[in-house]
C-alpha cells in the first residue's frame, strides 16, 4: 500500500471575522460609555430628584449610602450628586426611618 503525504495546512480566507469582531467590541464599549455618561449627568441632574441622584450614584459606584451622617462619603456623594449635604443627610434618615418600620 503506498503512502501518500497530505500537506497539513490551514487555508487562510479571510472571512473578516477577526475585524468584525473587532468592530463589535468597539461598539459595545461604544454604548457602555454613552450609558455610564448619561447615569452620569443623571446623578447630577437637577430634574431628578434627591433619591433618584443618589440611587445613581450607588449604582455608578457600586456602594450603598453610608448610614453615618458623618462618614466620608456624605460629602462627596453631596459634591458628585450636586445635592447638599442636608439633603443627603435627610435621604440617610427617610432610608432609617423605613428601615425601623420594616418589622424584623
């Protein structure tokens, strides 16, 4: 029985699916940004109110509103949210106020 040699190659056709899934990512990344920019000017948006700003910011940050009136945070949330820091004071006690009702 004679042997034959197959050349063992990979055909290069250049189907552009490299580029577009290039193309694709770029595009995602694309609308993450738009996403993440209008949270951004939701968090800070005069229309909205204090605990919708807030709620945002939380999400942004991936942190919870600290329950003390005096932790770090109160202002910056109060500067990147442009809300006073009353007002994220006053969203701190209407969340402990619901939290002491809810029976436990």
């Amino acid at each position: 029985m004679a042997w034959t040699r197959r050349m063992n190659y990979v055909a290069h056709a250049d189907t552009g699916f490299a580029e577009e899934h290039r193309k694709a990512l770029q595009q995602a990344e694309l609308e993450r940004e738009a996403v993440r920019q209008r949270d951004l000017e939701a968090q800070a948006s005069p229309n909205n109110d204090p605990q919708l700003r807030i709620t945002t910011w939380e999400r942004l940050h991936a942190l919870s509103l600290p329950r003390s009136p005096e932790h770090a945070l109160v202002r910056l949330i109060a500067r990147q949210t442009g809300l006073t820091v009353r007002e994220v004071r006053d969203e701190q006690g209407r969340r402990a106020g619901s939290m002491s009702a809810v029976p436990g």
